[in-house]
C-alpha cells in the first residue's frame, strides 16, 4: 500500500512538473516570440554553456564525495561510484517532490540495498544533512553580512522573505546543535510544548507523541557524538561543501555570460542566487515551481536584459532542474536494470 501511495504522489508530482513545463513553453512563446527566441539562441556561447554543464557535474561529484568520506569512516570497502549512485538517486527523487523530502528516503533505500545497516544509512545521510546545511548558512551569513542592503535596495520585499527563510535555516541548525550539546533542553522544552498543543485540543495523545520525539532526539544525540569522533572526515566535508555551494551558485553566472552579458561581478550572481535558495527551500511544490521561475524574474531582472531574462529562467531550470532529473532518471533505470540481473542469477 505504501508502495502504491509512494508511486501515485510521484506520478502526480511529475505530472505537475510536466504541466509546468508546457506553461513555462507557452509563456515564453507568447511573451518573447519565436524570433526572439531563436535569435537568443542563435547567439548563445557556447562555453560558457559548457561551462553551466561542468559545474553541475563539479556539483554532483562533490556531492557524491561527501557522501563516500562519511561512509568510509564505516565502511572501508565503499566504492565512489556506489556514493555517486546514491547522491544521482537523491538528485532525482529531490527535484520532483515537494521540499525536496523525497531524497533522502530514497538514499536510505539505495544503502540498505548496498548492504549497510538501516541505522549506518540513517547515521550517513544526516551527518550530510547537517554538514550541508550548517555551511549553506555559514555562506549565506557571509553573503548576507557583505550584499543583503545592495540587493534590499533592489527588490526589498524578495529579499525580506529571503531574510525569512535564511532565518528557519538557521533556527534548524541551531536547533539539531543544541540536541546534539545538550538533548534534555530540547526535551523539557518538547514536553511543554506538547502539553500546551494537546490543552488546546490540537494534539492528541501527547504522551506518544513525546515517546517517539524522544526516541528520535536520543538517537540523534548519539549520531552527533559519532560526529565529534570524525573530526578530519566532517572538516574535509565543511571544505568541500562551501566548494559545492559555490560552484551551484555560479551555474547562474555561466547562464549570463552564455547571452553574452558582462558587467555584473560572479560574486554579485551567486550572492543573489543564495538569497533566491533560500526562499526557493521553504516552496511546498515540487522543484519549488513557479516560486523558482518567479523569484528568479524578480531579482535577475536587474541583471539580464529584457530580450534574455525569459530565456535565462529556461535555461538555468534547466541545468539545475531538468537535468538532474534526466541524470538522476539514466542512474535509477541502470540500477534498476542491476538489480533485476543480480536477482536473475541468484
């Protein structure tokens, strides 16, 4: 049943993505025209094209690398290839479904199926996360602290729910530091909150509720004292994932200078890209629809010309949208089809 559940939320999300996507067409053909169209294209650079493609694939090979030096740390005989397998797997299932929630999940799956254990898989996949996270925000504090008054200039209401969402990420890291530091807090703290819902008539059965919350809090608080005792591995990935903030943030850069734009610094287009994430992250649609292509019209307006600000939004989906999806879609049938083999000779 959940099977089925699982499959008719994904037919459905990727049914909207198609919807999406013919409307983004129309929009376009109707807005810019079909000479327009062909014009911008016609004049494109192709290197800097290129360029777009290379750093998606710098992305996804870091990403890939962070997930293969936490699982060496557990096991010795993991391949890279395997990790890169997951990570695809992960880009996939993340860009059609909402908050990208579907991911992780899946990675789960995918190592189990590798033979980890289900707790080594879950122990895996959140160290990432908090790694990931904690340094998306260490970069856009920065960001923040050097263009947030430049670009609150420009579109001062974007930026107030780019604020907003910097915000909850942040409160989502301080907060797994804090169960990690000190769990009893988040606990006592926990039990009040949930008294206070189920008084209100909003939860019920708090005392459940409070068990399983502890189950996973305690569980959690022993994944972080792993943490402390991998200090090299979590360094290289803090290094490595800032690399991977920044080259998936310059994807917008190569997407500008590929219409033959200059003028406007790469530090000025991945400041600006890490402000549109950050709304981008908190979007309950699949691939953050509409939100994405919306946000980005907004802020990148300022820097693309009115003849390539339609054409830069298509072309930006699609290397960090379109194509993780078709990679992710080539990765999942190969593993699939492996699968199907291994359970044919046994």
């Amino acid at each position: 049943m959940k099977t089925k559940k699982s499959n008719l939320k994904n037919i459905i999300n990727i049914s909207f993505i198609f919807v999406l996507t013919i409307g983004i067409a129309i929009y376009m053909l109707k807005v810019d025209g079909i000479d327009n169209i062909v014009n911008v294209i016609k004049n494109v650079n192709i290197y800097w094209m290129f360029a777009g493609i290379a750093c998606m694939v710098m992305y996804w090979l870091i990403e890939s690398l962070n997930l293969y030096i936490i699982s060496k740390t557990m096991y010795k005989d993991q391949l890279f290839i395997n990790s890169f397998r997951v990570s695809m797997i992960g880009q996939l299932f993340n860009s059609i479904t909402p908050f990208s929630s579907g991911g992780q999940p899946m990675q789960a799956v995918s190592l189990v199926k590798e033979g980890k254990r289900i707790s080594d898989s879950a122990n895996i996949l959140l160290i990432k996360f908090i790694v990931y996270q904690g340094t998306l925000v260490l970069y856009t504090l920065v960001i923040i602290i050097f263009q947030f008054s430049y670009f609150k200039s420009l579109v001062s209401n974007f930026m107030n729910l780019a604020l907003v969402g910097f915000l909850v990420n942040f409160a989502v890291i301080v907060f797994l530091v804090l169960i990690g530091v000190n769990k009893n807090i988040v606990l006592n703290a926990s039990k009040i909150f949930f008294k206070l819902l189920a008084r209100i008539k909003i939860v019920k059965n708090p005392e459940e509720r409070m068990n399983k919350l502890e189950k996973s809090i305690d569980n959690f608080h022993a994944n972080f004292k792993m943490m402390k005792k991998q200090k090299m591995a979590i360094f290289e990935m803090v290094v490595l994932s800032l690399i991977q903030h920044t080259v998936f943030f310059s994807v917008t850069y190569m997407v500008y200078r590929a219409f033959g734009l200059s003028g406007v610094s790469l530090f000025k287009i991945i400041s600006a890209q890490s402000f549109l994430s950050m709304v981008m992250a908190f979007v309950p649609i699949p691939g953050a629809g509409i939100a994405a292509e919306g946000g980005f019209l907004i802020i990148f307006k300022n820097f693309f010309t009115p003849q390539t600000i339609n054409m830069g939004i298509l072309f930006w989906r699609l290397y960090t949208f379109y194509l993780p999806i078709i990679i992710g879609s080539i990765v999942m049938i190969m593993v699939r089809r492996r699968e199907k083999v291994s359970e044919e000779i046994k």
